[in-house]
C-alpha cells in the first residue's frame, strides 16, 4: 500500500491535519484548493452522492482557509469588501457574502462568520483574498489585524449529521440554528462549529483551531457516526449542482458580477458604507446584464462525470454562451448543468444546443435550483 508520506507536489502545496486520516480511510484522489491538498476521490461518487443524500458523508475542507480579521475597526473593514449589508450581523452569525472588486467582478464567495464583536473568519472558495485583505487594508486608515490563523475545517453533512452531533455534544447542539455558530470542545478539542456546509443537505462545519489534532478529530467523528451510517466522502458535484450551489472558478470568477448570477440580493447598494465596486455595480444593475446563468438539462447518454472543459452552447446557428458546470444526477435521471448565456435566449423552455465532446446535442432551459429550491433539508 501506498503510504501517504509517498506522494505529493512538494512542500509548496500544503497538507491538512486530517490527509493521513483520509489515505487510511480510502481517499483514492486529490486536487489542489487554495494551495492545498483536497480529498476528490473515495471511490464511486454516485455511492458518494447516495450517502450524503441518505445517511451523512464527513469531508475534509480544510483548504476553506480562514482569513481573520481583528482590531477595533474589524467591522467597518469587513464592510468594505462585500456588497451585502453586514449592519444587523450578530455575533454568532453567519452569512454568505461575496467579495467582489472595483469593477464588481466576483473574487470569492465565502461565508463570513462573525465570532465577536471585533472578531471575524472569511471561511474562503478558492482565491487568494488574504492577500487581497491585507492590500486593502495598507490604504484603508482603518485599525484592523489580518492574518490566517490555525483553523481547519470539516464538514458533516447529511440528514444523520444532525443525530451524530447530538452524539458528540449532547442535546444542546440540536438548537443551533442554520448560519448560526457556536464555540464548542470534545474532549478538550476547540472549535467553532456552524450550521453550514456545502452540500444543500442538514450539515455542519467543524472548525478546528489545533491542527495537532486533527487525526483525533477525525476517528472521533467516524466512531460516534458508525451507528448512523457516516461514510468518509468528497464535496459532491451531483448533489451542488442539484442544489444550483456555485463552484468558483467553474460558475463565478473575477469577470462574472453578482447580477448575473441572480445574486442581487447580496447586493446592497443604498448601505452608507462605500464598499469596493459599489460605483461600478450600480452601473450595472442600471445598464442591466447582457448574460445570465441559466440551468439547463441535456438530452444525452448519462454524464460519466463532470466537465472539465467549458461547453459551448448555440442557438439558431449563434453562440450564446457556455455550460460552466454539468453532471449525472441519479435522483433526477438527467443530465443537469449551470450554464452562462446571453440574455435573450435565457428564457426557461428554450432549446439550445450543447457542443460536447462526442457532439452537439439538444439541452432544454430550465429553473435552478433542480432540487429542493428552498433549502427546506438544510435549513430544517
């Protein structure tokens, strides 16, 4: 057997607390986020995708890196990154938040948790905004401490994920309610634990701030989870794009703005604060979009897997955009993709066509999300 000290890119791509946890307990393949190591890979990810849906799945996320940011003007800092409106964010909340430039183009969709007054974690997608952070931060005038502190995060997601919990923390845990979080320890472990997750399922996200211990954190969670069915697993594809959940880099990115995915209500542009792109965002919504995401469904064999390429798609001989994210849904029998195209034929029943990689096939527009559209079993 390969041991999990055979293998790797270098010290420059870093390891998580929980790597050789998930070697020994099957992970098969990695890819790299935000310079980590990420498990991709536990087998079969449709078996991967049925766990989650009907028992629960743990995930190593700690490639979520923590931007921290303290200091008596925190929260007039945070302001100034994001669009949406943070004035009635209490302590102990959570929000999803977008962090978006001065052209109002998208650098990261993370949840921003608000720990104390003056304490904030930007739990982060794919980017490097610790550094766009502390750039701001140089001009800004503001007080204002940023760093990456000693936190990792795993996610317990599923609809057993809420019984493990119970398991592990006692009946207490079971009134923490959805994008709230709650300072906790098992057996001496600390964390932060939230509601939240990336999955559209009931979950959790365990925040580690010892990352000596994350071999013990891991066979603690998998033992009080047997009896409930636990699996180790991935972040599924399947059930996100079910969830019309956006993959940065695939379905948002530096050039994508907020109004284009629908995400106008994160988009708070009468708020006093003078967040970076609010100028160039009410120019947009004023102007309005040329473009705009759309779901689709692909009348094809089934998927074997994800894109990794983006797909052009036409209509009446025109190119109108691209599929950004695509896969086999088991549950739905079907095809289904996030899609970026023009305006004028986003229009839900329109048929398109798709070029992928066998040939082009026809593809219907319809609503996202495919499943679940008010998040009622994360949000239960």
């Amino acid at each position: 057997m390969v041991q999990a000290d055979d293998f790797g890119f270098g010290t420059q791509i870093r390891k998580s607390p929980y790597f050789d946890a998930t070697v020994r307990w099957g992970a098969k393949g990695f890819s790299v986020y935000n310079h980590m190591y990420i498990p991709r890979d536990f087998g079969n990810p449709e078996q991967n995708f049925w766990n989650l849906v009907n028992e629960a799945i743990l995930c190593d996320v700690a490639v979520e890196r923590q931007v921290e940011i303290t200091g008596p003007d925190a929260q007039k800092f945070v302001q100034v990154l994001t669009p949406r409106d943070l004035s009635k964010m209490a302590v102990g909340q959570c929000k999803y938040v977008l962090i978006t430039n001065a052209d109002g183009g998208i650098l990261n969709d993370p949840i921003l948790l608000r720990l104390a007054e003056n304490h904030y974690w930007i739990s982060l997608a794919d980017s490097d905004i610790l550094l766009w952070a502390q750039g701001v931060a140089i001009n800004s005038g503001l007080d204002v401490q940023i760093g990456e502190p000693d936190v990792s995060p795993l996610q317990l997601q599923g609809p057993k994920s809420g019984e493990i919990m119970r398991a592990l923390f006692g009946d207490d845990i079971m009134d923490l309610k959805y994008y709230w979080l709650r300072e906790l320890e098992l057996d001496g472990i600390p964390l932060i634990v939230s509601r939240t997750g990336w999955s559209s399922e009931l979950g959790y996200e365990l925040y580690l701030q010892d990352g000596s211990r994350g071999d013990e954190l891991w066979e603690k969670i998998m033992a009080a989870g047997e009896p409930f069915g636990l699996k180790p697993g991935h972040t599924s594809s399947i059930r996100r794009i079910e969830g019309g959940m956006l993959s940065y880099h695939a379905d948002a990115d530096i050039n994508t703005n907020p109004f284009e995915l629908g995400l106008g209500r994160l988009v708070n542009l009468d708020i006093e604060a003078d967040f970076i792109g609010k100028a160039a965002l009410r120019r947009i919504k004023e102007a309005g979009v040329s473009r705009r995401q759309v779901g689709l469904v692909i009348d094809s064999a089934p998927l074997k897997g994800p894109n990794t390429k983006f797909w052009a798609i036409s209509r009446n001989g025109e190119t109108i955009g691209k599929v950004t994210s695509a896969v086999y849904s088991p549950r739905l029998k079907q095809n289904i993709a996030l899609a970026m195209v023009s305006v004028k034929h986003a229009e839900l029943g329109n048929t398109v066509q798709v070029a992928m990689p066998h040939g082009v096939v026809q593809a219907t527009v319809v609503e996202v999300p495919f499943f679940d559209p008010k998040k009622a079993l994360a949000a239960a």
